[in-house]
C-alpha cells in the first residue's frame, strides 16, 4: 500500500505557490487585496501532503483562493503564526468588503487553524468553511 501511495504522489503535481520565510507577508498583504483567503502549508518534509497537493488544484477553488506553502519555516515565522509542529496548515482570510489597501485595519484580517488530519474530505471541509 504504501508503495501505491507513493507512486501516485509521485504524478500529482505540486501547483502550490512556494514562498521563503523572507517573502510571506508581502504575499499574504498582495492575496487579501485580492479578496482571496490565502491557505499556507508549514512543512519540513521532502515534500507536502498528497492530500493538499489535489485540493489546491480543484476547479471549485480557481481564482478564488491561493495555496502556498513555506518549508522550513524561520523561527519568527514559527513564532509570528504561533505553529506548535509541523506540518501546520493555517488560513488568512478577511471579509472581502473590509480590506480595502494595504493599511486595512488589522482586526479586519483573520486567522484559521486546521486540526484535523490532512485527508482530502478534512482538507476541504475546511478551506470552504473559510473561502465561501
């Protein structure tokens, strides 16, 4: 089973955008001016959950949403996002008529923590409680 497995992560694409410690926010402030919540995995393996790989890439979510993901995330991000382990998925969202600029309040913006296990009916039950 687990060579199945394997296998078949090996021909799913990583379409994720992949972001350093260093490039974050600035991409966080660009994606919620676009009124899209932003989805980002934390992760230190060789690569990210199958799982994640297939959600981002669902036509449900195209231009609606942003998938990215930081490996090895830096200390301060760590401590900034409050990530206790990894793999960590976190959501960045705020109600779409809010955030207006770049100086957009900072209460406007909210976070989401995903606590399941990263299993696409888990995964996905949870990027349309935050996105839609």
């Amino acid at each position: 089973m687990v060579e199945i497995t394997k296998e078949i992560s090996d021909n799913i694409a990583d379409k994720t955008l992949k972001f350093g410690s260093d490039q974050l926010q600035g991409e966080i402030t660009k994606t919620l001016l676009d009124k899209k919540p932003i989805f980002i995995v934390f992760y230190d393996s060789k690569d990210i959950s199958m799982s994640y790989r297939v959600v981002s890439q669902l036509s449900a979510y195209k231009d609606k949403a942003v998938f990215s993901n930081v490996r090895l995330p830096s200390k301060e991000i760590t401590e900034a996002f409050d990530i206790k382990k990894l793999p960590s998925l976190i959501a960045i969202f705020a109600e779409r008529e809010q955030i207006k600029d770049k100086d957009s309040k900072p209460e406007y913006v909210q976070i989401a923590r995903f606590k399941e296990k990263f299993v696409f009916h888990e995964l996905t039950k949870f990027v349309d409680q935050v996105s839609f």
